[in-house]
C-alpha cells in the first residue's frame, strides 16, 4: 500500500521535496519499517539516484540478510542501527554515522535501540552508472 503526501516541485534541473511530500512503499525483505521515497530517477533529465528515509520500529524493525544490484549509502538519523556485513562483522550505527555497500554486496540492519530509527538510504541503480 502506498500513501502521497503533501507537494513536491519540480524546476527544470531539479526537484523540491517539502518534508511532508513523500510517498510510502514496500520493500521485499523489510520489516516493523515505514519506508518514505523522497526522490526517484524520473524526477529530473538524467537522473540516476534513488533517494529515501526509513523509519524502523524498536526492537526489532530492520531488514533480512540479502543483496540487492544496487550501490548503496545509508545515513543514520536518529536511533540505534546493528549493520551486518557480508563478512559476518556486526557493528552499532548510531546518529550521523553511515556505510557505503557495493552492489551486490549481502547485509541486513536491525533497530536495537528503544526508538523508532530514521536512516537516509540513497542508492544507485546499476544501469544507471
């Protein structure tokens, strides 16, 4: 189920998105999460970047161990974050820390803290480098 949200302006090489002005999805593999995409490629001549914020629910909220094709960063905005590599290393994101994940690349992230989570995720699909 997906939800729009207030407005978004579009100018001829860029996109305004006022915070209410997002739209929610689901993802495979996500759990106990509201996901809000900010920014698609579609919204700008020659974009390439998928922009979004998660927000994971408390003790437990997160995604399952897998990879996807894309290059990914995630910024912690608030909350307490486990990040699980591919090389089984766990390790606590807290608020303004973020990991770069290479495409293809398997990793989960889990909210350990007592609050809701927010993490900023961009990602780059692979036909679009």
């Amino acid at each position: 189920m997906s939800e729009k949200k207030g407005r978004s302006y579009t100018m001829a090489g860029y996109k305004i998105t006022k915070k209410d002005a997002y739209y929610t999805y689901e993802a495979p593999g996500h759990k106990e999460c509201k996901l809000c995409r900010l920014h698609d490629p579609q919204d700008i001549d020659g974009g390439r970047l998928i922009n979004g914020l998660s927000h994971f629910l408390p003790s437990g909220g997160g995604t399952e161990f897998g990879d996807n094709a894309m290059e990914s960063i995630y910024y912690i905005v608030e909350g307490t974050m486990l990040f699980k590599g591919d090389d089984g290393v766990e390790t606590v994101l807290e608020a303004g820390d973020s990991v770069h994940i290479a495409p293809h690349s398997k990793k989960c992230v889990t909210n350990i803290g007592t609050t809701t989570a927010q993490m900023l995720v961009v990602l780059l699909p692979e036909a679009a480098k």
